[in-house]
C-alpha cells in the first residue's frame, strides 16, 4: 500500500498532529460570542462566507492555524460595514 503525504504534515511540522477544528468569535452584525467549526484540512489559511446563526447575517472569516496547530478567526461583515 502507497501512503501520500498528508499535507497538514507541511503546514504543521511542530504540532502533535492535532489541529483546532473550532473556535470562538463574535458576530460583527449582533455583538453575540459564537463557536465556528473549522476544517483544518483547506489548508493553514483560509477565507470563506458563512451566516451568523444567531442574526443571520452573511461573516467573512478568515482562518489561519499556527505550527502547533492552533487556529486564530477572524470576522468581519460580508457588507464591508
């Protein structure tokens, strides 16, 4: 059997192999703290739409995780307010 590299191996060469799969932010529309679910597997920087499900207003998030696999988000309004 072939094993491919995995590529979250690259991006985080120093971590136990563990990367954060959420984090905590707030709503830039309604102030509320929520939980957002990442996937570490898109890659160690990413950028991506998705709706408050508490005002349902459409965030830019922004993702990036650090070389131990801990991730920092990022939101911001889609409106650009």
């Amino acid at each position: 059997m072939i094993r491919l590299p995995d590529p979250l191996d690259e991006d985080f060469p120093l971590g136990d192999g563990t990367a954060a799969s959420e984090a905590d932010a707030t709503c830039p529309y309604c102030g509320e703290t929520v939980t957002v679910t990442l996937d570490p597997g898109g890659g160690a920087h990413q950028v991506y739409v998705e709706d408050c499900p508490v005002c349902c207003q459409p965030w830019v998030i922004v993702a990036r995780w650090d070389a131990e696999g801990g991730a920092s988000v990022e939101l911001s309004r889609e409106d650009g307010g």
